[in-house]
C-alpha cells in the first residue's frame, strides 16, 4: 500500500547517486524479499502512474524479483527455504534466524551504452 | 530459425500483441514467458525459452495476456506465457460471501481474480491466507494462470474479455 512512495524513493536515491548518468538509465532491477511486504503488481502499477507524472522514464524498464524466505537450521547447519511462512526445517526443527526475506533493495541498474552495475542500495 | 534469431545482437521488439486467431502452420512456437505481474509492464527485456531476445516496448497500458502472439515470422511464433503461481483460492458459497471476501482482500489493495469456473482467486500471501482462514472462508491453496482479463475491477467489470 506505500509502493508509490517507495518507486518515487528508488528514483530520488537513483537521482541523487547518479546525478550525471541519471538520464542515461535504461533498466532498474528490485529484489523484494516475501517478508518484505511488497506486492510486486502494486510496484509495477506504482512505476506506470509515476511515468504519466514524468514522461522520462518512460525509456527505463523496473524490474521486481521477489526472494523466497530462506532460514538457518541450527540443528542440521544447513539454509532452508521458508514455503508458506512455516519456518521448520525438514528435520522438524523451527528456526527464526532469517538468512533471507526481508530486503528491499536496488540490485541492478543498466546505463545507456555502458556496463550494468551491481548494486546493493 | 529460432537459433539463428537467438544469436542476434538486437532484440525482436513488441509494441503489441498481434492479430490473434493466426493460422501457425508448422513454425516453430516459442514463449515469452512472465510472471503474473508483469503482464501491465510497458517495456520488458527479458529472453524466450528457446533463447530469442525480446523487448516488449508498448505505447499502451493494457496488459499483455497469456497466449497473445507476439512475433509471426516464416518459422516463428513467438507466444506470451503467464507463469503459473500459488494462489489462495476461495469458493464462495453466495454473493453476498463474495462481497466480503472482494472487501477483505481489497483492503490490501491486492487485486482479484475471478475465473471462468467461478473460482475466486488471489496470489498467495501469508498474512492475506491467515486473515481470510481467520474469517472462516472455504478456501485451498492451489496453482492457478492469472489472468488479466479475470482481474476484478473496483467498480465490479472484468478488466478485459476475450
């Protein structure tokens, strides 16, 4: 419900990083963790109605992938993913040590001709 | 045909789905496959199974739906694959259990999918499934195609019929 702030967040941070190559970006990738409580869809509708606003980023493509929840078993030293929310490893032992899940962050962005970047913002 | 296109260096671009109802013939299929939430985006990159770059570019906002056709060549068609996903599906048992099921889901602002066998259908969202579990609704967790054309609009049309 507050993606439109965090999509007009990603373009002011994006704005203020890159103040030379800012119109130069042609793609912005997001991971969104599952327990991040964002709805890719609204991420999405978010960044068209913020490209009626402003027409200029029209040219660049957003991206949102989502991370599974992935937890830490103690018992067996291994990661697990989360399905369902249910945060018991396969050896039936529960865990809340989360190893993923919770970010939401700005993991990649192209550049008119030049290399992509990968970022962690 | 499908390996020489994936060894170009600039994509097929797409500004819209083309005519359907088109006679394939012996091409070769391919598919652009997307999740669910990707349908409405106006510009994606992203390579088919068979490894054709595609840049779906579109001047338009309405949403791309599972099976358009996207590229006709002599030996390629290249269609729209919508991923299946988890859903959370309900099956109200009156309309009036719909309006409420529609008002608890909407205040999460997640859209909702009512298909052709009267199935009411939303992606899959923990605190979405304890909350609507809470509320006593006959409900299975299943892998549905969400379509656009099946999204619920607030003032209760289908976005878009086939």
């Amino acid at each position: 419900m507050h993606e439109i702030s965090i999509v007009r967040n990603v373009f002011q941070t994006l704005q203020e990083t890159y103040p030379d190559k800012f119109e130069r970006i042609t793609k912005v990738q997001i991971e969104a963790g599952l327990l991040s409580n964002i709805q890719p869809i609204l991420i999405q509708n978010a960044f068209e109605a913020l490209i009626m606003e402003e027409p200029q980023l029209a040219d660049v493509e957003l991206e949102v992938l989502l991370l599974p929840i992935i937890a830490h078993c103690h018992t067996c030293d291994k990661d697990f993913e989360v399905k369902r929310h249910k945060f018991v490893c396969d050896c039936g032992t529960p865990s809340k040590k989360i190893v993923q899940g919770e970010e939401l962050q700005i993991s990649r962005i192209e550049f008119l001709e030049n290399e992509p970047q990968d970022i962690k913002a | 045909m499908a390996t020489e296109l994936s060894m170009l260096t600039e994509p097929i671009v797409v500004t819209q789905a083309l005519a359907g109802e088109q006679e394939l013939g012996g091409r070769t299929v391919d598919y652009f496959e997307i999740e669910w939430y990707e349908a409405s985006r106006s510009k994606m990159r992203k390579k088919t199974q068979g490894g054709v770059e595609v840049l779906v570019d579109k001047a338009h906002r309405e949403p791309l739906e599972d099976g358009d056709l996207l590229y006709l060549s002599e030996d390629l068609a290249i269609l729209l694959k919508i991923k299946p996903c988890e859903c959370v599906v309900l099956y109200p048992s009156s309309l009036q259990e719909v309006g409420t099921i529609c008002f608890e889901i909407g205040n999460k602002h997640v859209p909702i999918f009512m298909n052709d066998a009267q199935e009411v259908c939303v992606a899959y969202d923990a605190p979405l499934y304890q909350l609507l579990l809470s509320g006593g609704f006959v409900m299975e967790i299943e892998e549905r195609v969400l379509h656009p054309a099946q999204m619920v609009k607030a003032y209760g049309n289908l976005a878009r019929k086939k």
